[in-house]
C-alpha cells in the first residue's frame, strides 16, 4: 500500500469512529498522522476495534499472519497509537479515536513540529467535535462548594470517582506541554493529569508519569483547586479512567468555548451553576479575575452576576469569595443531560448523533 493511500484510509476509519476526525483542504490531517505512524502501523489500526482483543482474536478474525502480530501491537501501544491492557498475563489491544485518544497518548513524542501541526488542525477538529452531543467530558465540581442539602449522583463527586479506583498514574498535561512549545507557557503546574485504574499495579510498567497512592491523588485535586484548575474527566457514568485539571490558557476542551466561541453547554457536560447573591458582593473582582475559567461571571453597576448559559459548574469561584456571596445550584431535570452509562453507550449515541455506522469497528 502506497504511503498516502495508508494515510488517507486511516484518517476515514478515524472519522468513522464517533469522536470523528474531519478532512481539511490544506490535509494538515495526514501530516498529523505521519508523525505518528509508519504506513504499515496505519493499515495494521485500520483492522483493530474499539473493543479489546487478544493478538489471536485479530489474526483470526482479520487473516492476518499472528507470527510477531503481538509484537507490532506492542509496539503500538507503547507509541500511543492504540491502546493495551493486560490482565491475567493476557494482552489486549483495541484502537483508540483521535481524541480523547491518540492525541494524548503523544506526550513523549511531542515536539515543535507536531505542535504547530496540531494548532493548524485544531479549530477544524473542534468545531466538528464540540457541534454534537453527548459531550466528551462533565464538570466534577468542588466538593466542598456543593450545598449539603444536595445529594451529587456518584458520576458528579470526585470523590466516588476516586474510591472507585485502586492504580494512579500522574502525568504532564499535554496541552500545556504543547502551548509551552508554541512560546505560550503555562504559569499552573504541568504535572496535573490523573489517569485511574480499578485493578492495583495497572501503571507499575507505564513509559510516561509517575505512579501515585490515592492519599497523593486527593492530594493533588486539592492542589489543583487551590491553582484554580478545572476538574474533568469522561461523559459517562462508569469506568471513567481519568481526571483531567484544565486551565483557560491551554485546556484544548476549555479553549473551545473562550477562543472558537463554541457553546459551552455543547462543550463540556456539567451539572450545577453558581449563582450570585447581589446584595452579598462587595464586587472584588476575584471570582472573575483569579478563578473563572471560561468568562462566565460579568460586572454590573458594580457587583458581578454569572452568565448561566456560560457556567460550567466548577465550584472554583465559591472558596475563594471573601462574602460567601456566591452559591452552587444543582440544575432542575430539565437542564441536565445524563451522561450515557458506559463509554460503549457513548460511542453509540455520538455515532447516532453525527448519523455515522462504526458497526464494523465495534
């Protein structure tokens, strides 16, 4: 196979799997994607799945020769190509989107070049990813900002998310490694990406981050608030894998509301908003100044009120307000949108939504 026929089919596979990845006249897409895999790597993905398989499952199922299979996948995986897990002394592969995917998975690879490719590419990427529902990710407020007289579903606490799991993995982020490459450095800590895992040890083997105890993840969130960092992680109810901690300045999620003017409710999943009592601000400005991280609260005749259609409910504006003026309120049913179950529930209903079939990859 011709190198650019490898690329050009695995760029539609990849805009064939729900998360999509749009074709662009300039094909900054395929540059993309040649910093990423060998041609052969690129047919090798295009035969892979969204659900895990062993490396004997592949060859019986693709035809594919299953001497050294194991070893390209491997190999694969440990470029952040697709995605391995091992249990019970078995390996498992299964291919992974753009994003959240590969695109992050790049973190050892990334350089000037890859950086400015991805800058290219990035307005056309978001404004076909974030123009559908479900989004990819959901607000985890503050924990200690929600009132107590209302009870978060377990998929809303940090805390739950956190219980649930027994392997932490910390990592740079990598949009604040790229924005660094592209002379736009974050003045927040770099190290600020929790991966989780169920199972003990899942990270012990890991090529990028450090292995941390749950004490030292909460600990971390804590941190993280303290900086004025957005909690994130996946638009499911189960299995999430991950806790992003994002900023206004580089989150690539974040940056498409401020920059790209896209809605944040189509953005990012959250399921409070703060409220301002008027009588109660003394109009400091530090809700807006310091905390807020997506131009959701606006000065009026001297006090400040949040823009609700804006507010991702993060809780971060609530700690630090000197009055105790601010407040968060759980959204009514109407305004929420539960997030689909599984990450397999939220494939199918964003395949739906972009009116996609990824029967086959499935």
């Amino acid at each position: 196979m011709m190198n650019d026929e490898a690329y050009n089919k695995l760029a539609k596979v990849l805009d064939t799997l729900p998360n999509g990845f749009p074709a662009t006249e300039s094909g900054v897409e395929i540059k993309l994607l040649k910093k990423i895999f060998a041609p052969e790597q690129a047919d090798l993905f295009c035969q892979l799945r969204l659900t895990f398989e062993t490396a004997e499952q592949i060859a019986a199922r693709t035809g594919l020769p299953l001497e050294d299979l194991e070893k390209k996948l491997i190999m694969m995986a440990a470029g952040g190509q697709i995605f391995m897990t091992k249990m019970n002394k078995m390996r498992y592969f299964r291919t992974l989107p753009w994003l959240f995917g590969i695109y992050e998975f790049q973190l050892n690879c990334l350089d000037k070049e890859f950086a400015l490719l991805h800058k290219e590419y990035e307005p056309f990427y978001h404004r076909q990813f974030f123009s559908q529902k479900p989004q990819l990710m959901q607000t985890l407020a503050i924990e200690e900002s929600i009132p107590v007289h209302q009870e978060a579903l377990p998929y809303e606490k940090v805390s739950t998310i956190i219980e649930n799991n027994e392997s932490f993995l910390l990592n740079e982020c990598i949009c604040k490694k790229e924005r660094g490459l592209l002379d736009q450095p974050c003045d927040r800590p770099l190290e600020v990406c929790l991966f989780m895992a169920p199972f003990p040890g899942v990270f012990d083997k890991s090529r990028t981050g450090r292995v941390i105890t749950k004490a030292e993840a909460y600990e971390l969130l804590k941190k993280t608030e303290e900086q004025g960092l957005v909690h994130l992680t996946s638009n499911v109810q189960l299995g999430q894998i991950y806790i992003c901690n994002c900023c206004k300045c580089c989150c690539g999620v974040l940056r498409s509301i401020n920059e790209f003017g896209i809605p944040a409710p189509l953005v990012i999943n959250s399921h409070y908003y703060a409220e301002i009592n008027p009588d109660e601000c003394t109009g400091c400005g530090i809700c807006t100044d310091e905390r807020c991280q997506v131009n959701a609260i606006t000065e009026e005749e001297d006090v400040y009120r949040i823009v609700q259609e804006r507010c991702i409910g993060c809780g971060l504006c609530i700690g630090t307000c000197p009055m105790e003026a601010i407040r968060l309120i759980h959204k009514d049913q109407a305004g929420i949108a539960p997030p689909p179950l599984t990450e397999d529930a939220w494939f199918v209903a964003r395949g739906a939504a972009r009116g996609i079939d990824f029967s086959k990859f499935r």
